[in-house]
C-alpha cells in the first residue's frame, strides 16, 4: 500500500508539472479564453467593451498622412425629455449627435472618457459594405453575383460553395449558424473561443458544411457571411483588409485617434464585429455615408454604391427589420433612413432628409429583449424630430 502511494504521488506531480508548463506556455490563449468567458459580465462589460485590445490579440489601422479633423460645433440640442432615462434603461456609454454635419450633442456615461476606443461589435459590418463598394468600383470584384469562390477559393466544397458576393452581402447564404450569443454553445461564441485561443478565422469558417436553405431565398443573420466578404476582399485585392480600410476610409475622415482591429492568431481582421474607434470617429464615418459617400469634398464611397447598400433588398420576413448590403432599415421603412446596428446596443443612424446622424454605443445586457430596437429607433427619430 505504501508502495502504490508513493507510485500515486509521483504520477500526480508529473500531471502538476505537465499542467504548470502547458499553463506557462499557453498563458496568452488562457487568459484571452478567460477574458471571453466573462467578457458580458455585468461587473466587467463597461470596462471590457473600452479596452479590447487588452483581451484579445489587435491590429492598429493606420490614419495615415491625413490631419485630425475636428467636428465643428452646432447649437445645442434640445434631446427629447425621455433620452436621459432611455441613456440609463439601455446602459449607455456614449452618444455623438450630427446635425448638418455639426457636432449638437455629446454625452458619455457609466465612467467613460470621450477618449475610450469602442468595441463596434457588427457596425463593423457597414464599414466592411463600403469597403466592398470601392474595391468593386476599382474592378478588383467583377460583379456582386460571382460565386464567392472565385474570390475565396479555400471555400470550395463548404458551406458557401453555391453562395454569391450578392448572397453574403445580404445575410442570404443560407449557410446553418447560430447567433445565440446567450447560448455558451453557439456557433458564434464557439467563434469567439477560436480568436480567443489564437485560432484561425478562415478556418472555423472553412469548416463550415451545412446549409438550411438555398442561398438568396431567405435573409438569415449569420455574421460568418462578413467574414466570408473580407475573404473575398482579401482574395480579390491581394490585400488585408485593415491596409485597405486604412487606404480607402480612415484616412480619408480625419479621425482623431488610430482604430484597431480584433484578429484571430494568424493576424486576419475581425471583421464582422472587431473594429474600435472614439464615438465621434464612429460620428464622422455616418456623416460621410449621411453626405452620399462624400467627405472633405472628396468621393470616397460610389454614391451608386451607397444607394444599393442603404435601401431593403434582402428577403426578410414580415414584420422584422429590413435589410440591404450590411445594413439595416426599420419596419416601416422610410427614405433615407438607415443604421449600422451592433449586439449590446452599438448604432450608427442615419436620417437623411433631416441631416442628423446620431452614434450610441453601449453595454446593454438585455439588447436581445422584445422591443428594444424598436425603442431605440423611436427615439432617434424623436431627436432627427428635435434636430429639424
């Protein structure tokens, strides 16, 4: 009995040994994997959602040679009497409004700087839109109903094998995912414990097999399809899409500070949702969209492009929000009128025909609850309202 005891002891200090060094050499990808595992935590979200690039692996976009552009200064607005309970309801933690162009309101909230880089989550997805609508207007994408294998060709044989440029642009792939960012099993949280654990993006999409339906018959949020667009655009261009993005947006926008990019182990850009940026640099992104994909007197998104991405063609179902090119329209759908929407309350807004873009972001817990987005939108039109 001694004798197996001793045996015992020496077997359980090698595991302990094992376990120290497999723990000293993978204490990155462990404590990225803890920081997911408690990325929403109520006591944690606020601060997690301004320093992203503490948590996971990041690439700066560079601004290049252009000057920061400050906004200009508008009269004050007068924000409907119900925004500072809405602002405490939803978990705020930033609001930039633009009237014309002009800076009529700024507020930050639960102990955040104006200063803070904020997590995008899927508003990254209409910066991705624009970037597809110049690198097509350069030729490098031939048309939007090529098959996205002729861009990505490691996507041949999986799920988006029949999928188009046109079908990913509009959530229509069909491909089977689940969003269920409450489900620990999801897909997508699946998805963030490959960026967390250093993994490859390009191959957890890769390894995707099974649709539901034929691509472009139905519209079905699945946010791996922007993924596939930046494959797309990487395949298409030669190029990684924060350098393009870099070339052909930020720098264009006299952005105030560098944003980065979340990116998985093989340093590709988290896409879908990985970007990070001041709200006011969020501001004048809207603003350039708002004025046609015109910014400084400068063309830098096709205003053709811009008119096909901001308007419902998806197939969506009755009832559901209306959806375009990596865009989203209300219910009712009005003219001119459109957002860039992110989970846990992230918005670009946009109204035209009152001038007025309006960035929140936030660390709202209960985004996923019924009527929250309606909520939202009624009070941006309240203040576009106010704004005239």
């Amino acid at each position: 009995m001694r004798v197996f005891g001793k045996w015992l002891g020496r077997v359980l200090l090698v595991v302990v040994l094992i376990v120290a060094v497999v723990a000293l050499f993978k204490r990155e990808e462990i404590t990225r994997l803890l920081a997911v595992n408690s990325l929403f935590d109520e006591t944690k979200i606020v601060h997690n959602f301004s320093n992203m690039d503490t948590l996971f692996l990041s690439r700066e976009i560079p601004l290049g040679a252009a000057p920061v552009v400050d906004l200009p200064r508008g009269d004050a607005l007068l924000m409907p009497a119900e925004t500072a309970e809405w602002a405490e309801q939803r978990a705020v933690t930033a609001m930039v409004v633009l009237k014309d162009g002009a800076l009529v309101h700024e507020a930050y909230y639960q102990g955040t700087a104006d200063t803070d880089m904020r997590i995008s989550w899927s508003v990254a997805k209409s910066y991705l839109s624009a970037l597809v609508g110049i690198v097509l207007a350069e030729g490098h994408i031939d048309s939007i109903d090529d098959p996205v294998t002729k861009y990505a060709p490691a996507l041949t044989g999986t799920a988006y094998d029949a999928a188009t440029v046109r079908n990913v642009l509009q959530m229509s792939s069909g491909v089977l995912f689940d969003e269920d960012y409450l489900d620990f099993n999801s897909d997508i949280n699946r998805m963030g414990r490959v960026l967390a654990m250093g993994g490859s993006m390009d191959g957890f999409t890769t390894d995707l097999s099974e649709t539901f339906v034929t691509p472009g018959t139905q519209m079905q949020y699945v946010s791996i399809d922007t993924h596939v667009l930046g494959m797309v655009i990487r395949g298409a261009t030669g190029q990684d899409v924060p350098s393009l993005l870099s070339e052909k947006i930020i720098s264009k926008l006299g952005y105030e500070a560098a944003p980065f990019y979340v990116t998985d182990g093989q340093g590709v850009a988290f896409v879908l949702g990985g970007l990070n940026l001041r709200t006011r640099d969020y501001a004048k992104f809207g603003r350039m969209i708002l004025d046609q994909g015109s910014y400084g007197g400068e063309q830098v998104v096709p205003e053709s492009w811009l008119a096909a991405s901001t308007v419902p063609s998806a197939k969506t179902a009755d009832g559901e929000l209306k959806y375009g090119f990596q865009w989203w329209m209300p219910k009712d759908p009005r003219d001119g009128e459109f957002f860039g929407i992110g989970v846990y309350g992230q918005y670009i807004y946009i109204n035209r025909p009152t001038g007025v873009v309006i960035a929140v972001n936030s660390a709202d817990r209960k985004f996923k609850e019924t009527g929250v987005t309606d909520q939202n939108i009624a009070l941006f039109r309240a203040i576009s309202k106010a704004a005239q």
